[in-house]
C-alpha cells in the first residue's frame, strides 16, 4: 500500500464514523403532520438554516459527499494507489 492509499483508507474511516455520529445526533421528522395545519410556522421553522439541526444537515451533506469521493478513490484500479 503506498502512503496515499493509508491516507485515504484513515480519512476513509474517519468520515463514515463522524457521519454516524451525525446522522444519529439529528431530530426524528416526526412532527411533519404540524406540518399540515400550519404548526411548523415558528422561529425555528422559519430560521432552520441557522439552528443546530440546519448546521447538522449541512454538516452530513458535506461527510456524505467527503466519503463518496473517497471511496471512488480507494476504488480506482488505473490509479494503482
């Protein structure tokens, strides 16, 4: 394995459990029939993007896409990493 390949494997490692560790930190959608009769209008509602579960969304999007490319890396046999 060559010094490329063992960074790879770590980031590899690293990002699949931070992105459990995320994924298992976020808010079930269960309140999605508030939804129905106009209960999600609040502050939180409103303003997602800047509360902790819109930071932890962003946060998963980014280790979703993070670990893909890495396992289209680690996947590559041409590359012969």
């Amino acid at each position: 394995m060559t010094a490329l390949k063992i960074i790879l494997a770590i980031l590899f490692i690293l990002a699949g459990l931070a992105l459990t560790v995320i994924v298992l930190m976020q808010e079930g959608k269960q309140q999605g029939l508030g939804a129905i009769s106009g209960a999600a209008d609040t502050y939180w509602g409103k303003n997602k993007g800047r509360s902790m579960e819109g930071i932890l969304v962003k946060v998963t999007t980014g280790l979703v896409v993070v670990f893909l490319v890495i396992s289209l890396l680690l996947n590559i046999p041409a590359l012969s990493l």
